[in-house]
C-alpha cells in the first residue's frame, strides 16, 4: 500500500505532457480594418503571426491566413515558430477589400478537419462581415457542427455607432466552446496568446 | 405588380453591334411602354443609322446594387434596408442582383443571384455604416463586378454624398469611361430632400440610367421599386456600327411620338482595329 502510495506521489511530480495544438490564425485585412484614414496599417498580420509563433510549443503545428479581397491560407502546417513568422509576413502585403469573416472561418475549420490534435481557430477581425458567400446561420452551424473551438480577438476601430459587431461573434465562440475577447489595437498580440494558451488548456470563457 | 419577364436576352458579342437601352416617358411622366421599332430613330456622331435590334418585351435585369455606408447615412440604416428589400421584392424571374456598400471598405458580394431570400440576408447582416464616401473607386468596382455579364447591366447607386476618396483614390474620368467602354447603365438615387452630386447626375445621364430625387423617407422604397419597374420596361435597341477607331462617338436616340422623352445613353466606344 505505501509503495502504491509513493508511485502515485513520484507520478504526480513528473512535468505534465502540455497537449499539442493545431491553430489556424486568420487575419481580417480587409479595408475597414487595414485602411486609416492617414496611412494603412500594414503590421496587422505581422504582428498576429509573431504573437502566435510566440505561443508555440514543440509538437504544435500553426497555419496563418488572411480574408480581405480573397481568402488566403495555404495548406500545409507549420511546426516551428520562425516559419509561422515567415508565413505571417509573406501576407502583409495583401490587403484591402471586403471582409468575408463567415467565409474565412468555415474555410480555417474545413482545413483542420484531419487534424490529430487540439485544434482551434483564433481569428482577429473588427467583426463587420461582408462579400460572405456563406450567411451567419448556415456559418454557425455549420462550425458547430465541426466541434472546433473559435478564438476570436475582436477590435473595433470605428468610433462611430455602428451595429453591434461582436453580437454574432460571441455566439460563435460560445457555440463552438472557444472564447471571444474585445481588445485595443495594442492588446492584439497579448489576446492571441491567451487564445493560444485556452486552446491548449481546454478553456472557454467570453470576456470584455 | 409581379412583371412576366422573358428569360435573358443573349446577344451574341459582335463588335458591331452597338446595343441601346432606352427608357421613354411621356409628358406626364409615366412609362411609355408600346412603342414599335418605326418610331425610334437612331443617330451614330448624326448620322442615321437602320435599327438591326428591337425588343420592347421586358427583359431580365443584372443590377450591382450599392448602397452608401458612410457616417452620414448612418441615420439611414434601417430605411436603407426597407429600400433595399423593396428593390429585391419588385424583381422578377431571371433578374439578378449583387449587393454592395461603401464606407469604411468597399465591398461587394460575390453572389449575383435573384435569390430573394439569400439578397434579404445580406442586407440583413453586410450593411455596416461608417467612413467616408469613396463614391467613384465603388462604382468602379460595381462595374467590375458586372463585367463577365452578357446583356443589359446597371449599377444602381444609393448615397447622400460626393466622392470623397479618403480610403482609395478614385477618379469620375476613370468611372465614366469605364461606363462607357462596358455601356454600363449608372442610376442614382438621393436621399431624402437633398439633389445629387452634379457629377454623379451627369454620369446618370450619359449612360442612359437615371437618377431620383426622394421627397420624404417614407417614398424610398417605392423609388426603388420604381427603378426595378423602369428597367424592366426599357426598349432594347440596336444598331450596326463600322467604326474601328476605338474612340468615343455620340449617340442619339429619338422617338416620333408627340411629347415623349427618351433617355439613352449618349456615347459608346467604337471598336479598335479590324472587324471581322
């Protein structure tokens, strides 16, 4: 009995195995999000690609798109962080356009389908949907269905009273066990590292 | 009123048939809708030139509907919406629309479809207000996005403002030319109480759309509907043309009957190089 005891006391103390990701992190460059008023912001995807390369562990596989004009997300996975940089910022020029947010989210749960481990997709977005081939209700259901959890980092640069943005976006990371964050600009790096990490945790919250 | 409206018109692309959309009013204003192929005249740089096409039956329309999201219409919204499904519940079979808007981005919906309940859930859900009016860069794009269509194609404008082209630089000269080139038919419509940028009204005009005035927010819907009725309506008329300077030539269009008003468009681009 005490060396049962004592083999459950060691196996307590050996570091837990941290679960592997497999993230999409999609990119809203579109228009209302990448034009100011004085100059485009351009970092936007750089800065999100070096956030989640930053939240990487071994084993974890990531892959970055953007939706704008057209929705861009290459196939393959990337395992270490300076390739997921390297990705991020051979987007940075694509910008402008329409924001298919529905369509960009259907299609970053459609390429982790043969995913192995915790997959998730975090996306960061104003949350204006435009140019969607795909409406809200068949999005949500049909992400629901894909049971992969939704991370969304939303930021709203508007200063205008415009209808609620992040309405529809709360309810998809609600129903599909992801979490939805409200940030600033400055805070986007931070809130994908906290997506990153409730991903692999397993958490889901909603938070303003 | 549902109109029976013929499946789509296909003309066969032959560049030397230059293809006339023309809207006719009496003096009352009404729609004139009966006249036969005798009492139009048609005129390439003066010079009269035999009707090879005539068709008064209505035809299918192709709109690229763009509504203005800039701040100011912000107030606007809901009504914005009403218009909008007014100008989708007057469309008939073979009709097809893309909806857009233009403010804080300019975007356009991929689907071109007379889907009334797809077109009722993008106005639902992608109309967002906000930003400035980057009027001339959005109807470019409404043009663009038209561009692989055959037949009659009209982008129909709803906006309160003038270009102001803080996001993206767009130039009238380049919009117009771009109408002309394609024969796009560029119709506007104000918002309530105030006229139309003179630009734009003059763009309306010389491609043979139309641009409407709106008395009180209650009349948006109908004018919507009434566009949707006046395309529908419109004489499909065709002339031969052996140009090949690639240039722009001036067409007139006039009808016989005593008091009738006929709108056209005014120019169009002559092919380039050798007809065959």
């Amino acid at each position: 009995m005490t060396t049962l005891l004592l083999c459950a006391w060691l196996a307590g103390l050996q570091p837990q195995a941290r679960p592997a990701i497999d993230v999409v992190l999609m990119v809203d460059v579109s228009h209302s999000v990448t034009y100011g008023a004085i100059k485009r912001d351009r970092t936007l995807v750089h800065d999100a690609g070096a956030a989640l390369a930053a939240s990487l562990a071994p084993g974890d596989t990531a892959r970055v798109g953007t939706f704008g004009d057209t929705i861009t997300l290459e196939t393959a996975r990337l395992t270490d962080a300076a390739a997921v940089r390297s990705a991020a910022d051979a987007l940075t020029d694509k910008v402008g356009g329409g924001s298919p947010l529905w369509d960009a989210l259907v299609a970053a749960v459609a390429a982790l389908e043969d995913g192995k481990a915790r997959r998730g997709v975090v996306v960061i977005t104003d949350g204006r949907s435009t140019a969607n081939r795909t409406g809200f209700a068949d999005a949500l259901d049909r992400l629901e269905r894909a049971r992969i959890p939704v991370y969304v980092v939303m930021f709203d640069k508007s200063d205008h009273a415009i209808p609620d943005p992040g309405a529809r976006l709360v309810r998809i990371a609600k129903a599909t066990g992801g979490t939805c964050l409200f940030v600033e600009r400055p805070a986007i790096a931070g809130a994908i590292a906290r997506a990153a990490a409730a991903l692999r945790d397993g958490l889901s919250a909603t938070a303003r | 009123m549902l109109l029976a409206v013929q499946d789509r018109t296909t003309f066969r692309s032959t560049s030397r048939t230059v293809h006339v959309y023309a809207t006719v009013q009496g003096e009352d204003g009404r729609l004139v809708a009966d006249l036969t192929r005798d009492d139009f005249r048609v005129y390439e740089d003066g010079r009269e030139r035999p009707l090879t096409v005539f068709d008064n039956t209505p035809q299918a329309i192709t709109v690229a509907l763009m509504f203005d999201m800039s701040n100011s219409m912000a107030r606007y919204l809901d009504r914005i919406r009403q218009a909008g499904n007014a100008f989708v519940a007057a469309l008939g079979a073979g009709d097809r629309v893309r909806i857009g808007s233009f403010g804080q981005e300019v975007a356009i919906s991929p689907l071109l479809t007379g889907d009334r309940s797809v077109l009722a859930r993008i106005l639902d859900e992608e109309l967002w207000p906000g930003g400035p009016t980057p009027l001339w860069y959005a109807t470019d794009l409404a043009m663009t996005s038209l561009e692989g269509e055959s037949g009659r194609r009209v982008v129909l404008l709803f906006t309160d403002g003038e270009d102001s082209g803080l996001l993206v630089p767009g130039k009238l000269a380049e919009t117009r030319r771009h109408a002309e080139r394609g024969g796009f038919m560029i119709y506007a419509v104000g918002v309530p109480r105030r006229s139309l940028a003179d630009e734009l009204r003059s763009l309306a005009e010389d491609s043979g759309g139309g641009h409407f005035l709106v008395p009180s927010e209650d009349d948006l819907a109908s004018t919507f509907a009434r566009v949707v009725d006046e395309l529908h309506r419109q004489y499909v008329l065709g002339f031969a043309s052996d140009l090949t300077d690639g240039k722009s030539h001036r067409i007139d269009v006039k009808v016989s009957r005593p008091g009738a008003k006929v709108r056209a468009r005014k120019n169009f681009m002559a092919a380039e190089g050798v007809i065959r």
